[in-house]
C-alpha cells in the first residue's frame, strides 16, 4: 500500500512529527511504501476560485505555479493519504488548510472535465491537540469526513493525542501503542480490500 502523510505542523520536530514517529515506523514494518510531505517549506497559495481545474480532464490542472500541483500527484498515485496536524482554533494548520481548499482539481464537478482523481482512496487524520478529543479536534474531523461523503473517499478515522506535558504526552506508552494500533488498522484494511 502506498501511504502519503501530509504534514501540516510549522514545527518539523514537534509533538504531531513525535506522534508520527511510531506510526510511521509500523506502516513500513508492514510493508507500506511511505511518502513523508512536509508543508512547513512549501509554497501553496490559496485556491482563486478560477474554475480552470475543471476544465481539464485526466489531471489535476491548476493554473497556478507552486508545489501543489506536485503536492497532488503524489495523492493520487497513493492509496491512504493521512492528514497529520496539530489543531489551532478548532481546525488544522493555515498550510494545510490551503492546501484542502485547492482540492477542486481532483474532483471534476463543476466544469466541461468529468470524474475524480481520488475516488476511492482511504483518509486517515492523526492529530495533536489542546483539549479534549470532542471539543478540541472534532470540527476537523468533520469537516474532513464531508470531504470525504463528497469525493468519494473512504474515511478511516482519526487518532489524537492531547498535549498535556508538551512533547512528553507523545511519547508515553499509551500514545506510541494508539499511534501502532491505529497504522495496523489502515493496513489491514487494505489487505482485506
């Protein structure tokens, strides 16, 4: 299985890239191809509401010039795309959140081009958080389960850890077994797919 992490912290040694640490080392254990992208040094504008994507079949095919456009080539060759971000005010980073909006070009509904890139593929979130699970990270969550009613994907849940201790709420035994047990999740179900 092909997994594509989208990172979304600023901070590339953070508490969500500790939390991915065990994630990451179970997925390649059980023989995943890993694709690690890190939005802290990318430039991705915010979508223009152009509409050209949509004129454009078999691609993504934004007019515009910055890493998105490879951003998304590397989503649709992947099978499971997990959106890893700390929450700030109830929602994911600045970088990711633009990075969700320009989707449109995968999804070929508005325009002359017809069909989706991605249909079909496994979303999976992995967040960090301040407060509780249901009051901190639950309006990501559902924002990203509509995308997913809306495109055709299939949702694979979410695994989140709350900062309590700063980077050592990451790192206990209970938080590093939830990060394996959530990856063995994702891959069994794409062996039994």
């Amino acid at each position: 299985m092909k997994v594509c992490i989208i990172m979304g912290s600023p901070r590339i040694k953070g508490n969500t890239a500790e939390l991915l640490k065990p994630f990451i080392s179970t997925l390649e254990s059980n023989g995943c191809a890993v694709t690690y992208i890190s939005l802290s040094d990318k430039n991705i504008q915010p979508c223009k509401g152009c509409y050209a994507c949509q004129q454009i079949d078999g691609r993504y095919g934004c007019v515009q010039e910055d890493d998105v456009g490879v951003i998304m080539e590397t989503v649709i060759e992947s099978d499971c795309v997990v959106l890893a971000t700390p929450i700030y005010t109830w929602y994911c980073t600045a970088p990711m959140k633009a990075l969700l909006d320009r989707h449109y070009g995968l999804n070929k509904f508005y325009g002359k081009a017809t069909g989706s890139l991605w249909a079909g593929k496994m979303i999976a979130i992995i967040a960090t958080h301040g407060y509780d699970v249901k009051y901190g990270a639950e309006p990501f969550e559902m924002g990203i389960r509509r995308l997913c009613e809306h495109s055709d994907l299939k949702y694979m849940g979410m695994y989140s850890v709350r900062d309590e201790e700063d980077i050592a709420s990451f790192q206990t035994e209970e938080a590093i077994a939830g990060a394996k047990a959530f990856a063995c999740s994702l891959c069994h179900y794409e062996i039994a797919r």
